[in-house]
C-alpha cells in the first residue's frame, strides 16, 4: 500500500493540509465535500467521505428489508 503525504500549514486559526489527488480519487471526494474525522482509539483519526452513523443506519435499513422481504413483495401487490 503506498505511502500519501501532505504539509499541515496554519490557516487563521486552524491548521489546514490538502489532500493528495491519489487519494481524494479513491476516497470520491471532490471539492466542498464534507469529510468525517472519527478518532480511531490509538491517537489517530479515520478519515471519510460518508458518513459514519448514517453508514449504520443503512445498514440496520438493509438488515430490515432483507428480513421482510416477503412481506413487503406482499404489501406492494
């Protein structure tokens, strides 16, 4: 897996970086997105395109809509 760098520079108030092209094309990122910083346990972050709490509730969705499959196939007759 290859390395991806980048400089942290100051930005106002903030520290900003910007996001190598490389992995802006894997993640799908593109500009004005918002990303996702959910910190990893271990004094990292990971990093995002989608949204974490809405990825489980599609999950939870997919899980319902398999179980009751048969019975929506029903009701939509």
């Amino acid at each position: 897996m290859p390395m991806l760098t980048s400089k942290a520079r100051a930005q106002g108030g903030s520290v900003s970086t910007t996001i190598p092209t490389e992995a802006t094309r894997r993640m799908g990122v593109n500009p004005g997105d918002e990303l996702f910083w959910v910190e990893d346990g271990a004094g990292g972050y990971h990093v995002s395109a989608s949204n974490p709490d809405r990825a489980g509730m599609l999950r939870a969705h997919a899980e319902i809509m398999d179980e009751y499959r048969d019975v929506f196939a029903a009701l939509a007759k």
